[in-house]
C-alpha cells in the first residue's frame, strides 16, 4: 500500500514562506499526477496544485488564488513532491496534504500551515 507522508509545514507571519515535502512509497510514483490540497477550518479539502509525470512533459496547474506565489516540483529519484510557498497569507492556513490529481491514495496525515497577520 502506497504510504505519503508531508513534512515542512510551521508557523509564519504573513509574507513568509515555507517548503513542504511529500514523500511517496511505490514504484507508480514517477508515473502519476501528483497533487498538494489542503483544508482549512471547517471548509472542504481543495486541489491548490499539481504536477504531471516528466514523461507527460510535467506541466503543472494551480489554483488562482495560489498562482505566483506557489511553486509545484517533483524528484522522481526520491519519490517526492515539493510545494514552495512564498508570500503566504493568512486565508493559507490549512492542513496541508499530498496525493494523486485525482486523489486515490489514502490520505497522509497532512502537515500544518498556520500564517499569522
């Protein structure tokens, strides 16, 4: 069973940034659409960005609101996705998760983001 564990998260003040990771166990990795979500205080987990296999040129998209201030990568040696936050905001905070775009993973535990004005 393909485990994902997120890692990176933290505290910062408005502006700052932070770089989350997320390792994945399995040999589909390098193949698979890889995607961070995340879920905020009674809202509902969202897609903020994702990252198509190297084979399939690894585009990536992102939701608006993260557009410019996010960046999406991918290690396929490591079998690890990368999330480069910068310019964070408040309305960021959220748990933080990684999985497939669609998700058909089980979900890690996720990793704390918490962005303070």
């Amino acid at each position: 069973q393909v485990q994902l564990v997120e890692s990176g998260g933290g505290s910062v003040q408005a502006g700052g940034s932070l770089r989350l990771s997320c390792a994945a166990s399995g040999s589909t990795f390098s193949i698979s659409v890889m995607g961070w979500y995340r879920q905020a205080p009674g809202k509902q987990r969202e897609l903020v960005a994702n990252i198509r296999s190297i084979r399939s040129g690894g585009t990536t998209y992102y939701v608006d609101s993260v557009k410019r201030r996010f960046t999406i990568s991918r290690d396929n040696a490591k079998n690890t996705v990368y999330l480069q936050m910068t310019g964070l905001k408040p309305e960021d905070t959220a748990v933080y998760y990684c999985n497939t775009a669609p998700p058909i993973l089980h979900w890690g535990r996720g990793t704390q983001v918490t962005v303070s004005s």
